[in-house]
C-alpha cells in the first residue's frame, strides 16, 4: 500500500534528496506542500507532478473563455 502523504523525512527518501533541502524549498514556496500546524505534509500525486515538470510548480487554474 503507497502511501498519499509524505513528512519531510518520507519525502526526502522518495525524492533522493536531503531533509534540509526540503525544508529549504518549503521556505522558499518552491516545492508544493501542506502545513498542518507545526506539520509539513506532501501529497504524492503533487509531488509527482511536480518532479515531472522539472520542479516547477504549475497550477492548473481555469481559464476563461475568450469572447
């Protein structure tokens, strides 16, 4: 069973990177993340998507349609 969220540590082993850059990209808003109080929290399908698109985050927002 996979699990949907990942703490720092969980993502720091999924993503082969270490736990202090994680927390340094949670600083700096580049990696998507949840916080729950004191908590910072990972859903795997984001973090997917982000690794996919190079670390980028992209926001799939609405658009409007033109008139």
């Amino acid at each position: 069973e996979e699990k949907r969220f990942f703490d720092v540590n969980g993502l720091a082993d999924y993503i082969h990177m270490s736990e202090s850059y994680v927390y340094k990209m949670v600083s700096n808003k580049s990696i998507p993340h949840i916080k729950l109080g004191t908590r910072t929290l990972f859903e795997r399908n984001q973090i997917d998507n982000w690794v996919i698109n190079g670390g980028t985050m992209v926001d799939n927002l609405p658009s409007l349609p033109n008139v």
